[in-house]
C-alpha cells in the first residue's frame, strides 16, 4: 500500500508540472482570480479599500439662473480640485452632459432604430422627431470663459461631452487647483428627446413649466487608481462617475417658484413665506403623516400669474457627488419627517395638480419606505432631505431628489399603474445608496447600481407593499432563454448593449441573482451582513465589481466565483432536468455473525426487475439490493471495522431513491427538491450547488426516505429561475398542472 500511495504521489506531481505548462481549463467552478484585477495597497483581497486607499476631491460654488421667457439656464462656478492621487496631473477633464443634446452629437438615435426596428409604412410623428430630429432648436454649451484664480484664460479642448483644461502648472499630489467657468445652455424640452433625463416639461393648459435640472453644470471626472480619468463619451444609457465634494449653490428663478434641491436650504426666511416657512418647520417634527406647505389651491393662484421679480435660493450640500433641482410655479408641496436611529431625514415631495391626487397620498409615503427599508440593509440615509419629484415618462436619481414619473388621468389610476409609480419612487429615491453613496462608475458598470438598487427595491416592496408585484426569479426566465448570439453577460458597458435587452441585463438579472443569492445559496443572515459589510465599507467611495465579489466571500466563508462566473460573466441559464429516479429498498437479510456470511432472503416485497429500459414511474414498485459485509481489503490500513448489521439495520425498510439530474442550461446551480409522499405529505430538501463540482454537466445522487415517494419534483417554488419547468418532475405527467398552477399563483 505504502509503494502504490508513493507512486500515485509521484505521478500527481508529474501532472502537475505538466499541467502549468497546458492552456488553463475554465470550468464552471475555477476561480476567479484571472478575470480580477491584483489586489494591492489602494483595493485589498478582502474588497475592502486598501490600506493607501485614495480619491481626489471637487468642491464647487455655484451662481445659476433659470431665465424662464428664453427657457435658458446660465450660470458661473468656482470648482476647487483636490489631488489626493499619488500622480501628478498635467491636465484635468470635465463633463459636458448638455452637449449631448446637440443635433449631429454622439446621441440614442441608433438605439432607437434599434428598438423601432426601423422605418415603416406610417410612424408617429413624435417617432421620427427621435430618429431624425426635423425640428431643430439649439442645445448645449456655450462656454464663455475658463480662467484660473487670477482670471486668466485656460486653454480648453472640447470633444463631444468631455472638456480637457490643459493646466498652466501641473497640480503635484497633494495639492488643489482652483478655476472658474463661465456657460449658459438652452433648457431642452424633455418631450423632444427619447428617454430624456431632464430638461423643460410644457403644460399647455396653464401655459406653465416644470424645470427639472440636472447634468446641467460642467462637472468633473473622476480619476482613479483603476483607470485613470473617467472619461468615456456621455451617451445617455450610460449615466455618469462624479467625485465627492461640498457644493455651495445659488439658484435664482422667478420669485413665484417653488425649488427643491440637494442639500439643505440656507434662506428660507427670504424664499418662504411666513405661513410656507412655518409649516416647513412644523414639517420637520410630523412623524406620523405628511404635511401640507403648499396646497393645490396656493398653486392654481400662481398658475395664473408670471412674477417678473426673482428670488435666490441658497443650498449647500455636503459629501455629496452631484447636485440637481426642480424648480416651478405649480408645484404642491408636502414633508414629513423620518426618524431613523441616527439620524432624521425630512421626506418631501413635490408635484403639480396633475399629479393628484395619488402623489399627494402615495409618494412621501414612498419616500419614507424607502429610507427606512434601505437603511435596515446597509447604512442610516445620512442625508437631510429625500425629495420625490413629480414629471412625465422618467424615473431618474440625483444626491437627495429625484424625477419620478406616474400620473392619474382624470384622477383615477389603475392599480398596476399605481404600484409603478410607487415602484418607480422607490427605486429613484433608493439611488441614494447605489451609486450616490456607495459611488461605482455607472457608465461602466451599470449593474452595480441598477441591479443592487432594484434588489433593495424589491425588498421594500416585499415589506412595505406585499400586494404589490415584484421582482422574481422567474421574470427573468424570458430573457434568459432567449437568443446567446446577441445576449451580453451583465459584466458589459451599458452603452453595448441592446435597448430591448437593457432592463433585463441590468436591472432584473443581477435582482434574481441577488435574490437567489441570498434566499437559496448563502441564506438571509450571510448575505444580509455581508451585504451590509460591502456598503458600509465602500460608502463615499468608489468600489468595483472586484471589491463586491471579493467583501461577500470574505464576509461570509462561502465560496462564489462559481455564482459570479455563471451570473454575471456568462450568459448560460439554469435548465435542470430530472432525468431519471430509480427506487430502491433493502431485502430482508440476516447475518450469520459467526461465519460472517451474509444469507439473502427475498421478502415478499414486490420487486422491479434491472433492466434497460429506465421506469417513467414508480407503478413497477422498488428494485430490491444487498447490502454485504465489507471486506478487509477495502479497510487498507483502518484498523476499526463498521458494524455491518447496525448499516443495514439503519437501512431496513427504508426507501432510496438514486435520482440523475441533467444540465441542460450550463449554469450551475443549488437543487431544491420537493418530496411528495404517498400519505400526501411533502417534504422539501436543499442541495448546495457544489454537487455539480466533479460533473458540471449530469450528476447522481441517492436518497433515503422514511415513506414512499409518488412525485419528485425541482425547484417547486420556482426561486432558481429554471428555465424549462416541465422537465422539473418524476414521474412526468405530473408536473404540468404542478406548475400551472404556481404560474397562475
């Protein structure tokens, strides 16, 4: 035995000097490490930062105006850029967003084609104003000046949305540069553009405006220890990587308008009345239900007039990486404090009469959950206000507001349309977390704030509005049978993929991943901590796909690559067949424990002859087998010997099932089996996805039960997104009003 355990040693090592000179198999279940970047001293194996971690830093003084004749908005800022980076930068860049709306840009138009599927016979006007834009209008920057401190020009490179300042000095580690740069851009109107995330919205009725403005400042790029500068062209899916800073900002708009914004309100003395600045206190103490500051009567009053005075409305917002408001004459206006363990955050919402009267009863409500739900799983909202703003055909995030369709028409709303809007809400105000907070480059990796933000939203919606549909496993099973020529794995930009794909890939896949992740795989006490840890650690930062992946195994000793690999760098689904079930029980045998013999005795059970032919049920009953004494030779060294007798008396009367599952998709996955017995109890058993580690394509496992078995059945509940449910079951005639009936429910 000792010369055979040598030889086998000897031969191991031999292929294993072999094997690191052979191309390196990528099985479902190899590691990950060749796909992830080298941890290092700025982002460590743990996924927590490193321990020389850096980001830089953009605080910003802002003087903008809304000039409400000319639907323009012109504006000056102080940006003062800190170099925290080990580099020395020789030239910076900024953002120029607004300069995707300029005819002939970069823009969606080609995606539209896409999703349009073309040309044809009629197409509604509105269609092809977002194919080719016949009626022209101006849009984008005018930039008037960029100068240094001293007011002295800087020399600029502008290309599409991006602006290069070439810098007089370059700015050492360590060190900040101030500058100013003066613009003025027309406000587009949002109707004008496919998925418009800002701009002007036209009531014709009253002849009002709602200013929704946001992407609407030269903004700095983010430079980083992964890729430098951030500086991929705007293309409107891909959204945007800001830096943290303070941002002090000025707004001045018709004296009538009512703003909301980021940050916390420094004057509302000069922009409130006396009654609004009242009830605006008394706001920030109502715990119980929201408050009414401005009424839809006090709105329709200033819908009827147009000031031509102007007021100023000073905010100022601290760690923050970006910065939006809303500004209009029709707005209602309701807040109600939120009481959280440390701190309290003052919910509003804004919307014209329009909006009622749902936004009145529903959307602060949905402001509420929303804090409180998302704070639960990761960190206490830290910010003073979430603000839900009321507009048309749009769901979009900022730092503390965000722009939320859903309107009644006539008043009334349907329920499906109600539980959208809500949802809608949710979602937006959630952003907060993912990417406000917890700041991942959105531009590269969409899923990372799309997919972690509707996987909490789907949990506020399980808690606070159970009645309400939400995301599950099985919505993604239309998208995840569909056509792998065009399917992109999730670990692709936003701008290449597919618009009719885009929500599945982004939003919904990384969800049922994430659910399926925490609900089958880890359990909700794993992941939920682990979960936390990742957001608590990389809040007011910038994490990777990398930093996630790595804080989950780290927190929770479960090993995922397998999971990564399959969900998130693949584009495999789950497909699992039950292929074959073979019933087995033991036949009546006594040991004669002198002679160590074994005497078989066939009982009088009722037996299933082998044969080649596999059982489609089990009305030929079980195949009776023996179980014989070991013998030394099996043993090897092993001193201690099994009680052979005890074995089969554990075994005596039981029924064992050996079950071959198929996978038929190629991602790998956990079982979960449902047992129905012949007494019409059920029983439902868990295998880890693990089992599939020696077999990635068929596996076969037995099963002892105490009763007999009539149906086997997997994924009864339909939580692993199967994507062929009626090869789910044994014996086969059964599962189709099995799951029927579960699609139905």
């Amino acid at each position: 035995m000792k010369a055979r355990f040598l030889t086998a040693t000897a031969l191991l090592v031999s292929i294993s000097s072999w094997a690191q000179d052979q191309p390196k198999w990528q099985g479902k279940f190899e590691q990950l490490d060749q796909l992830l970047p080298t941890p290092n001293e700025y982002r460590s194996a743990s996924g927590a930062p490193g321990s020389k971690y850096w980001q830089n830093r953009a605080d910003y003084i802002i003087d903008a105006e809304i000039e409400e004749p000319a639907n323009r908005l012109k504006g000056k800022e102080t940006i003062t850029y800190f170099n925290n980076s080990p580099e020395t930068l020789k030239y910076i860049w900024l953002q120029l967003d607004q300069n995707i709306n300029k005819k002939g840009n970069e823009d969606f138009g080609q995606a539209y084609v896409d999703l349009l599927g073309g040309l044809r016979d009629s197409i509604p006007t509105l269609q092809m104003q977002y194919l080719t834009r016949p009626m022209e209008f101006d849009a984008g920057y005018t930039i008037e000046s960029v100068t240094d401190k001293s007011g002295k020009p800087l020399p600029i490179t502008v290309n599409n949305t991006m602006m290069r300042i070439d810098l007089p000095a370059p700015i050492k580690s360590g060190e900040s540069y101030s500058f100013s740069v003066v613009w003025f851009y027309p406000i587009t109107d949002r109707s004008q553009f496919f998925l418009s995330r800002e701009g002007y919205e036209h009531f014709p009725d009253d002849k009002n405006n709602v200013y929704l403005i946001a992407h609407w400042f030269p903004r700095m790029c983010v430079f980083d220890d992964y890729e430098g500068w951030q500086n991929k062209q705007f293309q409107r899916l891909g959204e945007f990587a800001l830096e943290f800073g303070t941002y002090k900002i000025n707004i001045t708009v018709p004296a009538d308008h009512i703003v909301g914004s980021t940050g916390t309100l420094l004057n509302p003395k000069e922009v409130l009345t006396s009654r609004e600045l009242v009830l605006f206190e008394k706001a920030k103490t109502s715990f119980d239900k929201p408050l009414i500051i401005i009424s839809e009567e006090e709105a329709r009053l200033k819908e009827k007039t147009k000031s031509t005075a102007k007021k100023t409305w000073r905010f100022q917002a601290d760690n923050v990486r970006d910065v939006a408001f809303a500004s209009s004459r029709k707005f209602i206006w309701d807040a109600q404090a939120v009481k959280l363990p440390t701190n309290t955050v003052l919910a509003m919402s804004f919307y014209p009469k329009e909006g009622l009267p749902v936004w009145s009863e529903e959307s602060t409500k949905a402001v509420k959950n929303a804090v409180e739900v998302y704070s639960k799983y990761t960190f206490d909202y830290p910010y003073p206000v979430a603000i839900s703003v009321n507009t048309s055909n749009i769901g979009m995030e900022f730092p503390m507001i965000s722009f939320n369709g859903g309107r009644p028409r006539e008043g009334k709303m349907s329920d499906r349309a109600k539980a959208g809007m809500i949802g809608t809400i949710v979602h937006e105000v959630g952003h907060n977390y993912f990417p406000m907070i917890v700041s991942s480059d959105e531009r590269q990796w969409m899923w990372m704030d799309e997919g972690m933000n509707t996987f909490l939203q789907t949990r506020t919606e399980m808690e606070r509005y159970p009645a309400y549909h939400h995301t599950v496993p099985k919505d993604i099973v239309p998208y995840m049978k569909g056509d792998k020529n065009t399917m992109r794995p999730v670990m692709t930009t936003s701008d290449n993929e597919q618009l009719n794909a885009f929500g599945a890939n982004y939003y919904e896949k990384p969800t049922v991943a994430l659910t399926i992740l925490r609900e089958t795989i880890m359990g909700p006490e794993l992941f939920d901590a682990a979960f936390k840890e990742y957001a608590n650690s990389w809040k007011y930062k910038h994490p990777r796909p990398a930093d996630f992946f790595r804080t989950l195994e780290n927190a929770s000793a479960v090993d995922l690559d397998w999971f990564w690999r399959g969900w998130f760098f693949g584009t495999d689904n789950v497909d699992v067949s039950v292929e074959e079930v073979k019933w087995f029980k033991l036949r009546n045998e006594q040991t004669d424990p002198e002679k160590k013999t074994v005497n078989v005795k066939v009982g009088d059970l009722t037996a299933q002859k082998n044969n080649s032919t596999p059982a489609t049920d089990f009305s030929k009953g079980p195949q009776p087998f023996s179980i014989t004494n070991t013998s030394d030779q099996l043993y090897g060294e092993f001193q201690n010997r099994l009680d052979d007798n005890a074995v089969r008396k554990k075994l005596a009367g039981k029924n064992i099932y050996e079950v071959k599952f198929k996978n038929n998709g190629g991602l790998v996955t956990p079982l979960v089996i449902e047992w129905t017995f012949k007494d019409g109890s059920k029983e439902i058993e868990r295998i880890p996805a693990e089992i599939w580690r020696l077999n990635e394509t068929e596996i076969t496992k037995v099963f002892v039960k105490d009763k007999e078995v009539v149906n086997v059945l997997l994924d009864p509940n339909l939580e692993l997104a199967d994507v062929d449910v009626a090869n789910n079951t044994f014996p086969k005639r059964i599962v189709e009003s099995k799951f029927d009936q579960l699609k139905k429910d």
